[in-house]
C-alpha cells in the first residue's frame, strides 16, 4: 500500500477518522500537518539524509521491520508466537525506473521464498505501479504472473496464502481489478484491495463476491471529488459499514467469499464482529488486517480474543517515504520526529 497522492491535488491525502465535524482551525492545522509530512515524504535529498540518520532509522524500526525479506520473516515469526499472520510489503515509492520495477519484483520472490521456508502464510502484498502499471499494463501483468506462479508453487502447505493487490488512486483501479480476475481465473491465490471512499465500490465488491474471491476493505488513502467519491469521514464510514454488511452477508458466505477488514478504527471492528456473529460466520472465515506498528496493543486483543489478525508489514532500505506518513498520521510523534531532524 503506498499513498500516492493524485497530482492535481497532493494536500488531499486522507485524514484520519472520528465521526464529529472538527472546528475549521483544527482541520486546517491537520491539513498543514499531513501536507507539510507529504512534502517530507516526498524529498529526494530529505530522503537520502534521513536514511543515512541513526535516530529516525531507528524510529521507523516501530513501522517497518527491517531491510530485507530475511529480516521481516523473523518479525513474522515473533507476530506468530502471539498468533498475529503478516503480509509482507517490499518498499519501494514511485518506482518509474526499469532497474527499481525488476528489484521489486525480485525483492518479492525473496519474500515468497523466505515466508515458504519459515513455514508461514505465504502472503505479498504488491502495489501496481511498484511492479509496472506507470510503464504499461502488460509490464505490470507479466511482473504479477511471475511473483503469483512462484506464490502458487510455494503456497503447498496449509495456511492463507495470497497475492494481495493494493489499490492506489482511482484512475489505476480499472487496470488493477482486470489484472486481479485475470490472475484469479488462472488459479493464482490473489485478492485486490477495495476503497469505502469510493461510489462504485459497491459493485465492484458485489462482482468479487459472486465467485468467492477475497476482498480486502480499506477506507482509502486518497480523496476525491463528490462525483466519484464519498466525501468526508462520516460518509466513508457509513459507506464501510454498509459494505461490512455485504461482505459479510449471507450471501457472501453461501458464495464462498473471504472478508478482510483492514482498519484501525475499532469502532468498524466491533461492528464487523457484530455483523459476523449475527449471520454465524466463524471466526477464522474472515479476518482483520491492520498496519504494522500502528495500534498494536489493538492487533494484540484481537488475536488474544480469538480473532484472525494480520498485519501489513513492510521491509526494505527506502522506508522515509512510507514511515514519515506513518508519522503524520500520529501527530504525537512530532517530537521524536523532530529530534531526529536535528541529529546527527
Ligand atoms: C492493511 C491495510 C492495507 C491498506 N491498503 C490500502 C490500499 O491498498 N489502498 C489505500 O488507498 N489505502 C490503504 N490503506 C489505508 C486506508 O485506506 C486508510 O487510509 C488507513 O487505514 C486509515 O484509516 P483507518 O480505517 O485505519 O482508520 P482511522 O479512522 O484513520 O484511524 C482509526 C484510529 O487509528 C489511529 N491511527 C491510525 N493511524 C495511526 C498511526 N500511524 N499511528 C497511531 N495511531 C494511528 C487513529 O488515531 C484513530 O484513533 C490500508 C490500510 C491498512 C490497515
């Protein structure tokens, strides 16, 4: 999952939730605060310092476990033991280059490898782009039939093993949901990412249900316009629920489809767990999906309770870019942020 910020208007990333209407000063601060951090995120030299820089590296250690496959495989194994599942993510931001789309690629054939050899899930997730989509489509199909055969092949022992499609801004979801059933129908283990924010949502979760796939929910990391989109928090999460609802419908069960919910809201959470017991899902059919690193004690009492918890879990050497929006969502962290500005 990578937060690409549609071009026309990067202060529009997505805020973070809460029902009531903020007053006007508080959500111009917040507007400031994420866009001040998608600027950071953003710079080239800011980067390349940050990554050099022994305090920030190890302040994003809390979002991101570690450089290569092998090491988060080893955070995979510590999650396990508390009966948390990973879906690994090999960093990576706007990948435009040849040699970045190919080292992608081969970053996520390692962690296929790395995961099959711990005996864990075998689940990657992969954005579009990261593995070709801004080249062409083709490029794009060919790079996610290669990580999905070596998934396939690798994926023999039980457990949930998957390709999993993050879904970036609106106008690659056409690409990225051809690119889904085309994978599926070739008996690839491969689920796509689903946005609340979005109006046609609806339909595209209904066509994924109707031959059981799997879904992830998310609630989107991007905005847009009210003729396309839901628009503000209270709306987004009014669409989650009632897409909670379908997800987690008889209908769904009766089709064989498996639910993910990805949030850290617990008040969706608790309305899914609700849902599910009412329509008397069991409690390894669908699963929760959170990020790493972000409302852990969380991800801790779900797994405690009996629930099927997985976290996205990022690894690689080019982490400023995701960590730093980590960061912006969590305003608290501003001082720690800071210190690492001025250290050396
Ligand atoms: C597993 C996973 C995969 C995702 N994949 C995609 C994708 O493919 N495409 C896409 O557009 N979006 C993706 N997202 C992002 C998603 O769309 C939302 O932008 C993001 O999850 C924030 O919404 P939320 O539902 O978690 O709840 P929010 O309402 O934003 O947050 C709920 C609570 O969590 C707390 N919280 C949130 N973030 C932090 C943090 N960093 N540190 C501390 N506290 C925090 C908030 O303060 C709040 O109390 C993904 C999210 C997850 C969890």
């Amino acid at each position: 999952m990578r937060a690409r910020v549609p071009r026309s208007n990067p202060v529009h990333l997505l805020t973070l939730g809460g029902d009531r209407p903020k007053p006007e000063f508080f959500s111009m601060l917040r507007r400031l605060w994420q866009s001040a951090m998608i600027g950071l995120a953003r710079s080239a030299s800011l980067k390349g310092l940050m990554q050099n820089n022994r305090t920030a590296a190890a302040m994003m250690q809390r979002y991101v476990a570690g450089g290569t496959a092998g090491e988060a495989v080893a955070t995979a194994r510590d999650l396990a033991a508390k009966g948390i599942s990973v879906s690994l993510f090999y960093l990576g931001e706007y990948v435009e280059t040849r040699e970045g789309i190919d080292e992608a690629v081969r970053e996520k054939l390692a962690a296929i490898k790395a995961l099959s050899d711990a005996g864990l899930d075998i689940h990657v997730s992969v954005d579009p782009t990261q593995i070709g989509l801004g080249v062409s489509s083709d490029l794009m199909a060919e790079n996610a039939r290669t990580i999905g055969h070596a998934l396939a092949d690798a994926a023999r022992g039980p457990g949930r093993h998957c390709l999993m499609l993050d879904m970036e801004d609106h106008t690659t979801i056409d690409a990225t949901l051809a690119l889904h059933d085309d994978l599926a129908a070739g008996g690839i283990p491969v689920a796509v990412t689903l946005q609340a924010y979005l109006k046609r949502t609806e339909a595209d979760l209904q066509a994924r249900i109707q031959p059981g796939g799997m879904v992830r929910l998310v609630k989107g990391a991007f905005v847009a316009g009210p003729e396309i989109a839901h628009v503000g928090n209270a709306a987004i999460k009014e669409n989650s629920r009632k897409l909670i609802d379908l997800m987690l419908s008889q209908k769904a069960r009766d089709c064989g489809f498996y639910p993910v919910i990805a949030t850290h809201d617990d008040r969706l959470q608790d309305y899914a767990i609700e849902r599910a017991k009412a329509i008397g899902w069991a409690p390894d059919a669908y699963e929760f999906e959170m990020l790493f690193g972000v409302r852990t004690k969380l991800a801790e009492t779900l797994a405690a309770s009996g629930h099927r918890i997985r976290l996205y879990t990022p690894f690689g050497r080019d982490w400023w870019p995701y960590g730093i929006r980590r960061i912006g969502e969590n305003p608290a962290s501003l001082p720690l942020l800071v210190r690492s500005l001025v250290s050396r």
